[in-house]
C-alpha cells in the first residue's frame, strides 16, 4: 500500500495536468553557471529508465542494495559533492549492477543533468512526519486559535488538503500579521517551529481528514523566482553578500517544511524591518510562493569558488597527471577549459569510469576517493586549462 501511495505522489507531481500549479522544470543557463541543472520530470524517467530504482529506494520503496536517495542529508548535498559521491561509490555500483545483470548503459550530458534536478529535489522533499508530535505541537502553540471540530470556523481539518509546505507556507506568510496581531491580544508568546516540528504538525492535520481531496503543488520555476525576489523587495534587505544574505547561510532549511517554519519565525522581524525602510507587505500566491522557493532553492545548488591552486594539488595527490598530461595525445584535459561543471564530471566520471579504473589497476595506481571541495578545486583548476 506505502509503495502505491509513494507511486501514484510521483506521478501526480510529476504528470497529472490537473495540478493548481504548473511548474516548468527547465534548464536554465546564466553565464556558464546553471540553476536547476535538467529537467525534474526526466530525471524521474531517467531513474526508471537507467534502473537506479533497483539498487536504490526512494522514500523506503525500491532497491535496497544502495542508499535510500530519498533521505534527507545530513549536510547540503551540492552539485560538486554529488559527483564526488558517484565517483567514490561507483565501483561498489557496477559491481552490483553486475551482479543483478543490469546492463551498465551509457548516460548523456542532458541525462545527467536531469538525473540531478530529480536526485536534488527529491532529497529536500520532506520525510513523514511524526502526527503524535504533530499534536502536540498544535496543543501546545495553536490550540488556543485553532480547533479539529470539522465545521468551526477555525478549524484545521480544513488544512488536510493541502500536501506540499509550500502552500503552508504560502498561506501562514499571508496570515501572519493577522495571527501575531490575535496572539499578542491574548497574550500569547510567538511560537517558533524547530527542525522538523513543522513537517510534524503538517502530518498530523492531515491525519485529521485523511479523505480529503489533495491539493498538489509542483515545483517553480527558479527564473521566476528570481525575477519575484526583486519586484517583492526581497532584495532590499537579503542583497547577495549583504548581512541578512539568506542564500549563503549555512544554517538554510534543507527541506520545504523547514523552510516554511523559518519564515514563519522570522515574519515579525521581517515585517518590523519592511516597515522601516518603508516596503508594503508582499502577499504571495502559491505561485509565485513556489517560485521563489524554487529559485531560493537552486541558488543553494551553486558551489562556492574553488581554488585552482588547491585543484593543481588534487590533480597531483590524486595522480590524475599520470594519464591526464597537459598537451598530450590523449587524455589532455586543458582542452575543456571552461567547459568543466559537476554535471560534466559526473557524467564523465560515470562513461569512462570502468576504463580508467582497468588503466589505474594496469599501472597499479591506487583508487583514491574525493570530497567536496577537493572537486570543486579540481574543476577550478581544470577549467583555468591546467596552469
């Protein structure tokens, strides 16, 4: 039953046209850089298509050889740090794709990049929640405003509709001048919502009226939440670089119900600050509130600068010169100055991995592991030319 329900969530998200929403899921350039890499919708097919669900599961259904993809990270997970992981674990990959006798089918640049949207989104995507904490949360901060009697005028089960935080979001954001402005009539304190305490409440209100028609939201578009996070103003205070900075904050919600809370926490501050530098309140549609998660989302989805001369080390350490020669025959990567993005090394790494593998063994060069940051170096480097 948990396997139908998780299959037909897909696929309602990803194509069932009856959605309030449609998001565009496209590839978008900006000067070499990319925002949401691919297309989410083919980046499922390509999941199916290249049977990656053989080994690994998505939200517990599927292949259990592998890690469930589905589980939340326990740190931002970027572009350069996924290809890390699929170099360091692909050996361990074909080897079972070997033993299942899946063929080890080749994957093209478009494909990566798809499959990529598709991994990226699915991991910030929340896990259930706990309804018994759920409620506790709503006796504890909302009950006070809010009742589970079907019918009353405040009641929540009215809220079981709705799936995605984006819309909790969307509509908390709307109402929170309203609701601070009850609360502090009854003297109540703000609450603030804590790691997953939002995604909890959200799945116990839905357990309230669990036959409730679904409302689904499908993602934005990262372009125009970029366009909104200017026209709304939210530039005015999160400039890029500035001190309130959002985009470059460590601490950024790593799911949407986490996102929802934090904007719920902040919104007084962030009323009081609008107020001051003379910015009206920006009501948000569920459109427009999903495109700029989207693109606050995809902005995270850069990886800092890297360091060529840490890349030049890497390429060393890792005896990547031992084939790679700058101006040789074969294997000289200098030609791919600036060419070179996480997409491209994954896609790379993923084609020609199994050869370099048995040209490693031949010349007994060791197999070496890489993180993060030495591939965001590495790619610094190699796109420079290799100085």
């Amino acid at each position: 039953m948990k396997r139908f329900c998780i299959l037909i969530f897909l696929a309602c998200l990803f194509f069932v046209n009856s959605f309030i929403l449609q998001g565009h899921g496209v590839a978008a350039e900006k000067k070499s850089e990319y925002l949401l890499p691919g297309d989410v919708k083919e980046g499922w097919r390509v999941f199916i298509q290249k049977k990656c669900g053989q080994c690994h599961s998505i939200w517990g259904e599927g292949g259990k050889g592998g890690p469930d993809l589905g589980a939340l990270p326990q740190a931002y997970v970027g572009q350069a740090q996924f290809a890390a992981l699929m170099w360091n674990h692909s050996p361990e990959m074909w080897g079972r794709m070997i033993a299942k006798k899946i063929p080890l089918e080749k994957i093209s640049m478009k494909e990566m990049a798809d499959l990529f949207a598709f991994l990226y989104f699915i991991r910030y995507m929340d896990e259930p929640g706990d309804p018994s904490k759920g409620k506790a949360i709503v006796d504890r901060a909302c009950s006070r405003c809010h009742v589970t009697k079907e019918g009353a005028k405040s009641d929540l089960t009215r809220w079981a509709m709705y799936t995605n935080p984006i819309l909790w979001a969307q509509m908390m954001w709307n109402h929170s001048a309203q609701m601070e402005k009850e609360m502090k009539r009854m003297g109540l304190p703000h609450f603030e919502f804590k790691r997953h305490e939002m995604v909890d409440m959200i799945v116990y209100v839905r357990s309230l009226n669990p036959g409730a028609e679904k409302v689904y939201l499908s993602p934005g578009d990262p372009k125009s939440g970029e366009r909104l996070f200017t026209q709304k103003e939210c530039i005015q205070c999160h400039a890029p670089a500035g001190g309130f900075d959002i985009l470059k904050k460590k601490e950024f919600p790593r799911t949407l119900a986490q996102l929802a809370g934090v904007m719920w926490n902040h919104s007084e501050e962030m009323r009081k600050e609008m107020e001051k530098k003379g910015i009206r309140f920006p009501p948000l549609s569920p459109e427009e509130m999903a495109d700029l998660v989207a693109y606050l989302f995809s902005t995270r989805y850069f990886d800092e600068p890297g360091n060529a001369e840490g890349g030049k080390a890497v390429f060393i350490r890792k005896q990547c010169n031992l084939c790679h020669t700058k101006g040789a025959k074969e294997g000289d990567l200098s030609r791919l100055r600036g060419q070179i993005s996480p997409i491209f090394m994954a896609q790379a790494m993923w084609n020609h991995g199994p050869e370099m593998l048995e040209k490693m063994r031949k010349a007994k060069v060791p197999r070496q592991k890489i993180d993060g940051k030495e591939m965001v170096d590495l790619m610094e480097y190699l796109n420079r030319g290799m100085p």
